[in-house]
C-alpha cells in the first residue's frame, strides 16, 4: 500500500503487517505528490502538483521517471491508471484531463465544459473513466 504527502513532497510505501511507512523520495524537489495510483505492473504513478508532472515509480528497480505535462501552468491533482495502464490525469491549470499513454508517451487534453471543474479524484472500471467535479457549479 501507498501514500501521497503533498506537504512531504513524497511517497511512502505501507507495510501492512507493521503499519510502518517507509518514504520514497521522487527525484523531483518539492514537486507536491498529491495522489498514487498502481497500473498493471505494480508500478506507482504519482501526480506531482507543484512540478507539474506525472512520475512513475518502480518498486521492483527503485527507478522514477517523469514526464511534464502539456500547457504553461500544469497543476496536476487526479491519477488514475485504467484496466489497459493508460493514466488519466486531472490539470486544475489547463482545467482538463490528461491521457497519457506510457507507450507511446505521448498527452492527450480533454478540455472540461464546466468552468473550474477541479476534478480530485478519478475512478473507473474497465471501458470507463469517472470525473467527479467538485468545483462544478450546476443552476436548477
């Protein structure tokens, strides 16, 4: 099991047998982890608020890798990995969601209809995304 500490700037990985945690420090400083996520290779993927970057980290070689985000002021939030390991990322900055395709490394940005729509969480199952919006603002 895994954590994000925004105010940490790291990961930490729980023992579950012993409730201790141990801090991973992503290469990136004070890049702002804000939420983890595990894709098919028990591979965590980390939203880096502050740096603006999505990172990867390997628990089997202790390697990270990072990719910055699309746009001038990326503000990274969501991560979320689907059932095909496609990482879906939620940017406050460009007020969209992220697909980014760790084959191909490539972004794809899916600009929101709502304005600020400050997604903090994605979910899904397989062949759907969920984005809540918590800043939506909706007229009855």
């Amino acid at each position: 099991m895994y954590y994000a500490s925004l105010a940490g700037s790291h990961i930490a990985r729980i023992d579950t047998q012993t409730g201790k945690a141990t801090v991973i420090e992503p290469p990136t400083p004070n890049q702002g982890a804000r939420r983890v996520w595990a894709d098919s290779q028990s591979r965590i993927w980390v939203s880096e608020w502050r740096s603006g970057q999505v990172s990867r980290y390997d628990p089997k070689t202790k390697q990270w890798r990072a990719w910055k985000a699309p746009g001038n002021d990326p503000q990274i939030y969501a991560v979320y990995v689907d059932n095909k390991d496609i990482v879906w990322l939620s940017d406050f900055g460009a007020n969209a969601m992220l697909r980014f395709d760790p084959k191909t490394e490539q972004f794809t940005v899916i600009k929101s209809t709502s304005r600020n729509a400050s997604v903090r969480q994605i979910l899904g199952r397989p062949g759907e995304v969920w984005l809540p919006e918590s800043g939506r603002i909706s007229w009855w």
